[in-house]
C-alpha cells in the first residue's frame, strides 16, 4: 500500500492480527508499525462500542461469506493511543488466499481508514444551523397557529433551549406602563421561579433590559451582579438576549447551563441574538393577533347585537297594531314588502299581498276610489302624505284605514318606492260617528258636571270624556286625557288586574256600581275613585261601548283610613290603661306596654329602663324585654343590658332630660347613640322612646326599635306620652301602698308603746296621770290615723 496518500492504510487477519500499517495509520492513531502489527485490530484502535459492531460482522461473515460492509465506507469512532476518541470513515476489503473457501486463514484483510474529524466539526454546525433554520420555521409556524401569547413563550423557551442544548430557559416580559419585569414562563429549574419580578440592572435580565444587549456569563458563582438568592447557585453559566419592539427593549430570553465547564460562546449569543428577533415578531405578532382576536369577539358581539336588534325590529314590526308595507310609486302600487300581521289585522298572507299586482286597489271601498287615487299623486310628488279609506277585509266587511307613508326617490329625483303603514281606525271612525249622533243633547250637562262622565270601547279607547274626567285625572283637557290613555291595564290601574275583574262584572251584570280602585293620575300620583259604569247595545244586543261616572274618593279613604289608625290608637291606649290598672306589679304592666305597642307598631324591639335610687339618678336596664326574633338580637340585648344612661345621653337619656317622647329616623347614623355599632350589625334602625311619669319625674323610659328607617309618627308619639302617663299611675299606686304599708307599721308600734306604757300605769296606780298620758298619746297617734283614712279612700 502507497505510504502517499492521507488515507491509513492497513491490513489484518481472518482473527483480527494487524499485518499491516502504514504511516499514515501511524500519524493517524498514534501507534507505530512496530507496536502495532500483531496486535489485535479491536483491542488497538476502537472503543468497546465499535469493537462490538466489528466483531459481529466478522463473525458473519465466517459463517456466511456474506458481509455487509463489503466495498462500502462506513462511519465508526476509533480510539487514539491518547485515548481520546475521533470518527472515522472505514472501507474493509477481503482478500482469498487460495485455501479452502470455509477456512478462516482462507482470507486477509485490507482497511482503508480516513479521519472524517473536521468533515463531523463542519457537519455539526451544519445540524446546528439546520436546527436553527428548522426552529425559526416551526417558530413561524406557531404564529399561525397559536391560540394565545403564553403557548407562543413556552414554544420560544423551549426553541431556543434546544438551539443550546440547554432545558433550562425563561421569558420576562415588561408590562405597558410598568417599572419591573416579571417572569412569564419558565422550563426546568427556572419553572418555579414565575411571577418573580425583577428592576432594570438587576441580575443578567436586568441588565439586559437596561442595556439592550445580549449577557453572558461564564461563572455564575462569581459574577458580581447576581441576585442573592440560593436557588441560583445552582447555575454554571447563563446567557440572555433582549426581546425588542422597535428599539424598546420589551422582554428577556435566558437560558443556563447546570454542568460544570459548559458556557455560552459567540456562536450560541449570536444565534441566539438572531433567534430574538424572530421571537420580538412573534411576540409583535402574537399581540397583534390578539387584538385582533379581541376586534373579532367584539365585531361578533357587534353583528349578535345587531341580529338581536333586527329580531326586535321584526317583532316589534309583526306585533305592531300598523301594518307596515312598501309598494311601486306608480302603476297599480303594487306591494313589494308587507309584514307578517296583515293576516291579524285584515286577513290577508303577505304572500297573497305581493302575488297579486292589484291587491291595494281592487279591494279599496268603490266608493272612496275616486277620492283617494285624486289625493294620491299630489301626495307622491309632494313626498309624503296620509290618507284614511276603507278597505275590505278578507272575509268581506270593510275596515277604516289610515295610510301614512313617505316617498323614497332615485338619484334623480324621481318616486321609486313608497314605503308606510296601515293602521286599523275603524273604532275611532265608529267613535267619531257615535260622538256625532250623541250631538249637543247632553252636552251642557256633560261638560259642567263636578263627577267624571266618560264613555269608552270595549277595547279600552275614549270615545268622550268631559272636562271633569280630565281634572280628575291630571289632564288639561279631555283630548289630552283620550290621546293619552290607550292601554288601561298598564298605564292606568295600580294593579293591572283590577281592569279585568271591572270588566268582568260589566259582562257578568250590564252595570257596576261602587267599584273602587286606586288608578295613576298623569302626574304619577295615585288617587282612590269609584266607578259606575253600565254597557251600551245596539237594538240586536251587540256591545257598542261602555259610559258611566267617575268620582274621586282619595280624601274620603284617606279619612277612612285616619279613622282606622285613630281607632286602634284609641283601643292601644285603652288595652294599656286597662292591664295599668288590673296589674298586680309594676313590671306586669310595664311588660304588657312593651308587648301591646310592639304589635301595634310591628317594631320587633322593646325595652324598659328604670330610673335609679341613687343620686346619680341614672337609667338602669331591666329585664323587661320584647324580642320577636331573640337570636338575631341578642348582642343588641346583651350591650343594652350592661348600658347605664346619664340624663341627655343617647335615647333614653333624652327622654329622661327632656320628660318626653323622642323619635330616631336612623340609630346608626345618629352621633349621640353609642349603641350604633351594634344596631347596625342586628339590622336595627329607627328607634323613639317615651317616658313613663310621676307627677312631672320620669320614673321609667320605654324605648322600641325598627329595622327600617321610619319618618317621626307625631300622632303615635302623642299616645305614647298619654300611655306614659297611664303608666305612671301604677308607680303611683305602688308607691302608695308602700307608704300605706310604712304608716301601718308605724301604727302598730305607737299602739304596742301605748298598751306597754298603760300596764306600767296600772302597776303604778297613778290613775291621775294616767288620764293626761292617754291624752297626750291620743295626740300622738291621731295624725297617722288621719293619713292612713285618707289613703284607705283613694
């Protein structure tokens, strides 16, 4: 073999003995000629993974005479005398010595063996660029497939970390009008570290974001600027490049290495530079595509809305009491639009409506032809108009129209379409002509009467009203009042159902007297009147309309009503005056007061405090209680019973300072209640009080709360004073039998000194000053007896 060539070349037997190599092989793996034949191919010169592949394929070939590495090159690794490991590209061609063909000494060998070292090197950053190439164009890729920012980041982390060999990356991101950078996403040791928010020149992104230019830095452990944090000292080596907007560096790439020695060179900073850019248009891009995505949403809602809206139109157009029409501006004016209630209104389809080119004028009253075709041109030319005839209706009676329409021209000028409504007037024309025939027979008595006259259709419409009925309502006029109210049940009535039961007695009766409701005036304020009301027929029975009175009624309810509260009022104070006097202590009949006012009121809280003995003369709480719920207000019940009150503080306080009732519109916003806190937490809001008097002393105060703010009731807070007042007596009476009581005793000892004085008299015998003792004694005892006479008769 030539020693010429730059290609190793060398021999070997059926065994693996090397017999040949030439210097090049020599240069090649580092061992000489002399060293190496005689020595094992394997052993020599491949690593243990080649040494497998190189036997089994001998083996095959002994056993076979079939080797598939015959006459072509195959790439392997092969181990320097230095140990270190290149690759190599190696041809094996086998040579028959003559011997038998089964005979393993039957072949040799010969090996042609070329480094492919720097070839691999070139073909390395060949896959790299490759890689790099493919990213960017799976990268372009998911920008037109992503659905949100986040899965683009995530696929930028992980692109980048694979352009580097590294599984270790994140993203930050700048928020608009924000001051720190915070971590969007992260991948291996960087994924628990998101939402970490960072300054500008803090750490390797920080600098990057304020610098705008790509970081690397080879030991991590050592670098003066990073953060102090020890899940960081993890890091070998770490790298960042700016995500730019323009010029505005709008977020950070970074990406680390964990092994020891690995850093990033200029060749990864640059590719990774150039991959950044790519990632700012896609983040560009990204944000770009989700506006858009969000002008889609809105544009969708926008056409729902609009679809919605059209759905209203058509129904508002369907359910309308005018049919809505567009027909020709000249010829026969035939239809080309009608809406869909024509059939509820006349009895036609639309569909018969637009077939048929003479369906408007064929089925106009014959007698108002000649007067509406007359009326129609000058109307047409003049662009708008209204017209009222009659027209027939499918089942062959004819009904009072009135057409109202505009005129829709071309470009030039000229009448193209006319587009308007039919509505049904028939009722008005039959009122119109009722109203005639009605003439002045009444019409002095109609427009000077002081109650409401009124005539109406059954379908709700005024036919007449007199200036009276007006007033009564809040109208200026009677015309005003029939143009206004056209739908009874909604714009009338408090309680819209009151108009059906009305009819209904009318139908069931003929006539209805006395009916009462409360009805809206125009103002909105709501007044009591009573109706009379009996039907109009025709000769053969049909109902034509309906007439009858109307008198307004709100002062009489409103005294009805004042009689009624007067009277329970009354009935309240007699209940109280009552139990006052039958009470057998003061704590029963105050019980009974805090009980018969709570059910009056409805106020679901009541209590008692008592004036103390001492010379404070403070309020003290009692046990005296209604609660009609006392789990809700039992914290209101505990920091009452722990209050005292000084003349002038808070409710009962001022009722005590003043000697009369008081009314709370809101405990909770009154400054001088110190309960306030708590009522509000126990939903206590309006609160009065009223004393309970002696002669002209408080001795007690009741005080009642609601949990609604309640404007003050002066007729109420009139009978509490009076209650009060009855109240007192009781403390009266109490106090007078306990004086009765202490007089009695007195008595009883002045009598028990008198006997015990007479029998020493006795003893003595001293008769004579026996007589002026019991004289004088008699004085003693006679003004006890006087005082206990006086209070026997009371």
């Amino acid at each position: 073999m030539s020693t010429r060539t730059r290609v190793a070349g060398i021999g070997f037997e059926a065994d693996g003995r090397l017999t040949k190599w030439n210097p090049q092989a020599e240069a090649m793996f580092g061992w000489s000629c002399q060293e190496a034949v005689g020595q094992s191919l394997s052993a020599l010169i491949l690593p243990l993974q080649s040494q497998e592949v190189y036997r089994r394929n001998l083996k095959q070939f002994l056993d076979t005479g079939a080797w598939s590495v015959w006459d072509e090159q195959i790439e392997i690794t092969a181990r320097h005398r230095d140990g270190h490991e290149f690759p190599i590209e190696l041809a094996i061609c086998p040579i028959q010595s003559g011997e038998s063909y089964n005979s393993p000494q039957a072949f040799q060998f010969n090996a042609f063996i070329s480094d492919i070292t720097e070839r691999k090197q070139v073909e390395e950053k060949l896959r790299q660029q490759n890689e790099y190439l493919t990213a960017l164009h799976e990268t372009t890729l998911a920008l037109m497939n992503r659905l949100e920012i986040h899965d683009l980041l995530e696929t930028i982390v992980l692109r980048a970390g694979a352009l580097v060999g590294t599984p270790h990356g994140f993203i930050r991101l700048v928020e608009p009008g924000e001051t720190e950078m915070g971590m969007k996403v992260g991948v291996g040791i960087y994924s628990s570290l998101i939402g970490h928010r960072i300054k500008p020149g803090e750490g390797v992104a920080g600098k990057v974001w304020k610098t705008g230019q790509p970081l690397a830095v080879e030991d991590f452990h050592t670098w003066a600027g990073r953060i102090p944090d020890s899940s960081h000292d993890i890091f070998r080596a770490v790298v960042a490049v700016p995500l730019k907007s323009g010029s505005k560096v709008v977020g950070v790439i970074g990406l680390g290495y964990l092994e020891e020695g690995r850093t990033f060179g200029e060749n990864e900073i640059l590719l990774l530079s150039r991959f950044a850019q790519l990632a700012s248009i896609a983040l560009d891009n990204a944000q770009l595509y989700t506006s858009a995505q969000q002008e889609l949403i809105e544009r969708k809602r926008a056409e729902e809305a609009l679809r919605e809206a059209r759905t209203r139109l058509q129904y508002l157009i369907d359910s309308s009491p005018a049919v809505i029409y567009s027909t020709q501006a000249n010829g026969n004016y035939s239809a080309t639009f009608v809406s869909e209630n024509l059939s509820t209104i006349l009895g036609y389809t639309p569909r018969e409506a637009l077939e048929d080119p003479q369906f408007w004028i064929t089925r106009l009253h014959p007698q108002d032809v000649p007067r509406v075709l007359s009326k129609l041109s000058p109307l047409i030319a003049q662009g708008e108009g209204e017209l009222e005839y009659r027209f027939r209706h499918r089942d062959g009676h004819y009904l009072w129209i009135r057409d109202a329409f505009k005129v829709i021209c071309d470009t030039a000028g000229h009448p193209m379409e006319i587009v308007g409504s039919w509505t049904d007037i028939t009722e008005r024309k039959q009122s119109e002509e009722i109203l005639r025939e009605l003439g002045e027979k009444y019409r002095n008595i109609f427009e000077n009467a002081i109650e409401g006259i009124f005539q109406i259709m059954p379908g709700g419409r005024y036919i007449s009203a007199n200036p009276a009925l007006a007033r009564i309502y809040g109208y200026e006029s009677a015309r005003e009042l029939i143009t206004h109210l056209t739908d009874f049940a909604r714009q009338f009535y408090v309680e819209p159902d009151r108009r059906a039961e009305f009819i209904r007695l009318v139908q069931e009766h003929g006539t209805v007297s006395g009916f009462e409701s409360q009805v809206y005036r125009k103002d909105g304020c709501v007044i009591w009147i009573s109706e009379d009301v009996h039907s109009v027929r025709d000769k053969n029975g049909t109902l034509l309309y309906y007439e009858g009175t109307v008198e307004d009624i709100t002062e009489r309810k409103r005294a009805e009503e004042e009689l009624q509260r007067s009277t329970r009022l009354v009935q309240l104070l007699q209940v109280v005056a009552i139990a006052a006097n039958q009470a057998s202590t003061v704590e029963a009949a105050l019980q009974i007061g805090l009980d018969q006012i709570c059910a009056y009121t409805g106020w679901p809280v009541g209590h008692v405090y008592l004036l103390t003995g001492d010379s404070k003369g403070e309020l003290a709480p009692t046990t005296l209680w209604h609660l009609e719920d006392p789990e809700r207000f039992e914290t209101f019940r505990k920091v009452t019973d722990a209050t005292r009150f000084a003349s002038g503080v808070e409710l009962p306080g001022r009722v005590l300072a003043s000697g009369k009732p008081v009314w709370i519109i809101d405990v909770t916003r009154d400054l001088n209640f110190l309960r306030a806190n708590t009522a509000k937490e126990a939903g206590v809001r309006a609160g009065f009080g009223f004393p309970v008097l002696v002669g002209a002393e408080v001795a007690a105060v009741l005080e009642f709360f609601s949990v609604e703010a309640v404007e003050p009731d002066k007729a109420l807070l009139e009978v509490m004073a009076h209650i009060g007042t009855q109240l007192g007596r009781v403390f009266e009476r109490k106090q007078a039998e306990e004086e009765l009581h202490r007089q009695n005793s007195e008595l009883e000892k002045t009598l028990h000194r008198l006997k015990t004085m007479q029998n020493q008299l006795i003893t003595q015998e001293k008769l004579a000053s026996l007589g002026a003792l019991t004289a004088g004694i008699a004085h003693e005892i006679k003004n006890p007896l006087n005082f206990v006479n006086s209070f026997a008769e009371l």
